[in-house]
C-alpha cells in the first residue's frame, strides 16, 4: 500500500473514532474523571458506573495558551437529579460548577450550552469543572446521573496582550505549549461577546431555560444571566414565538396586564414579591386577545400563543433573572422559544 492511500486510511479512521455511535456527535478526545486536557476540544464523559456512595468528578482544562480567552461547553447529554425546594429551587444532590461561572446546574440540560470565561496566565493555566454526585445508596429514589459535555477553548486575538504583560523572557521548554496548541489564529466566529453566558450563532433556532426538560421544569432560582444573538449587518429584527412560557409572577395577571414589565419587576424593589422575568428590550408583542403591546420584562404566562418583535440598533440581547423566593401558587416551569433574525 503506497504512502497516500495509508495516510488517507488513518485520517478516515481517526475521523470515524471521533464520531459518537449513539449520536453521531463529533467529540474529538475524551476526559475521564480526574483527568487533564491539553487540546482545544474534548469531552468529559461520565464515568460508566455512578458510585453507590456518590461521587466527586473534578476535570481539568489546560490553556493551549495565553490567548485562549473563553470555554464553550455544549452539553451533548446532561441528566442530574432535579433541584430540591430549599427553600427555592438549588442543586443539592447533584451539583455541576465550573469555575468562573457563578452559579451551579443540575437536572436535565441536553442541548443547552455555556460560555465561560478563561483568562490563563503563566502562573494559572487551569480551570476545573466538577461534578458532586449524591449517593444513590442513602437515597435511591433519585435517578442515575451521565453526562457528556465537548468543551472548547476558544482563542481570542487580543489575549496576545495579555501574553506580552507576563513579560518577554523565554519559556521554559516544560511551559512551551505543543507545535498543535500554538496556531497563531483566532476563534472569532465562535467567541461570545463579553458577558454573554450563551451565545446563538445561526440566523434561526431554540432557546431554553435551564432544567426545562420536556417541560416541567423547574429552572432555579438565583440566576441573573445574558443570552445573546449573532446579528448580521442587514439584519432588521430578531423573531420570538414561545410554545412554553411559566415564569413566577408578583400577582395574578389581569385583563389588560397579562404578565409583563411592573407584574414582573417592581420600580421599588420589595424583599418578600417575585422578580423572576425574562427581560427582552425594545419587545413588541402580539396577542390574540390585545392590541400590540411594548413591552420589556415578561412573566406569568404572558407570551403564551405571542410573537414577539425586536427591532431598534446595536446587538440582540435578552436576560432572565430569577430570585431565592418560591411561591407554589406561581409556578416557575420555564420557557423554550424558537428565534428567527429576519
């Protein structure tokens, strides 16, 4: 067999190790409990038998190098157990958190993904993501726990500044990143703009709370995060029609407040009322039963059956908060809305 054709062969059967059988997801290399990477892609996979006794599962990710300014995990499987009422919705039992990202996940998240940021130096070239998994043996009512996360490193072409600030000595052979790490390129298209926990890239998709599920929710409270959109230079205006909305509200909505903006988020803040809301600015939305209506802040049931319209200059950006209170009479499910930038 002459060089090219076993050269072809290899790459066709790294390509096809890369695949998921189940899935079909490319993964490229893998990361097992207590393991390091030191490429730009992995996954971390679950271990194949959750511990009786529960478990601890710390990764590790290694900078390819001091440009590498963000992570983006996608969550190809993610089942933990559900939040537990405490006295809102939390991550007890099971907890994932990385660094870096304030706040922690549980229950069921496929398909969801997360921006964090990574910001190595010489001194600190590591970030970890772990996993506390509760005991199935102390209580065995909850379900068995996997996972399969690919997580990225995206490389930013500014974080060469911050590479000059560690100063102009040579590294040492042991600190010099592999010839595969040091690409001289950048990630643009993939990298979120600052402060955005996730980042929508197409022109059309579906956007979830976190621990929606098949929509029963509950999402957890204590969140406070930005959910941003790629806008092309002619684009007009970003398309939401929801088919689930269930966010907590102050009060029971009315006829001519179905669930928005002072039901959903007081001018005064009053400790013991609801601020859970999805927050989209410069919304216009539609009703079967009311005129258009603007709008920003969204709660109740308020954009069940609607379209919403958002137009006006400068990035798509929509944020959802969520407070530490919970009140049974306003249920907190979620939402799921599919997008459109026309």
């Amino acid at each position: 067999m002459n060089f090219p054709v076993a050269f072809g062969l290899i790459v066709l059967v790294i390509g096809l190790l890369q695949l998921s059988p189940a899935e079909g997801q490319y993964t490229g290399p893998t990361l097992a409990c207590g393991g390091t990477s030191l490429v730009k892609s992995t996954t971390l996979l679950s271990p194949n038998n959750i511990a009786a006794n529960g478990l601890t599962c710390v990764y590790t990710i290694r900078s390819l190098n001091l440009r590498i300014c963000q992570l983006r995990l996608d969550f190809n499987s993610f089942s933990l157990a559900q939040p537990t009422l405490d006295p809102y919705p939390k991550c007890i039992n099971d907890v994932f958190s990385v660094e870096n990202m304030n706040f922690d996940l549980c229950g069921e998240n496929s398909g969801q993904h997360v921006y964090v940021p990574f910001n190595p130096t010489n001194a600190a070239r590591t970030m970890t993501i772990t996993f506390r998994i509760a005991s199935r043996s102390q209580i065995p009512t909850l379900s068995n726990p996997h996972w399969s996360i690919r997580v990225q490193q995206l490389e930013c072409p500014t974080g060469m500044a911050a590479a000059a600030k560690e100063g102009s000595r040579q590294l040492e052979p042991s600190e010099m990143p592999p010839l595969l790490a040091r690409t001289g390129h950048s990630d643009v298209g993939l990298i979120a703009p600052a402060g955005c926990l996730q980042y929508y890239s197409d022109t059309f998709g579906t956007i979830e709370s976190f621990n929606l599920g098949s929509g029963a929710g509950p999402y957890l409270g204590g969140l406070d995060y930005a959910i941003c959109f790629n806008r092309p230079r002619n684009s007009k205006s970003l398309r939401f029609i929801p088919s689930t909305f269930e966010i907590a509200s102050s009060a029971n909505p009315t006829a001519e407040n179905p669930g928005v903006d002072e039901l959903c988020y007081s001018s005064v803040a009053v400790p013991s009322r609801s601020e859970d809301n999805l927050h989209i600015p410069n919304a216009v939305v539609r009703l079967p039963t009311l005129p258009a209506l603007r709008a920003s802040r969204f709660c109740s049931n308020s954009l069940v059956d609607a379209e919403v319209d958002v137009k006006g200059p400068g990035p798509f950006i929509m944020y959802f908060t969520s407070d530490r209170l919970f009140d049974p009479y306003h249920r907190e499910t979620g939402f799921r809305l599919y997008y459109q930038i026309l």
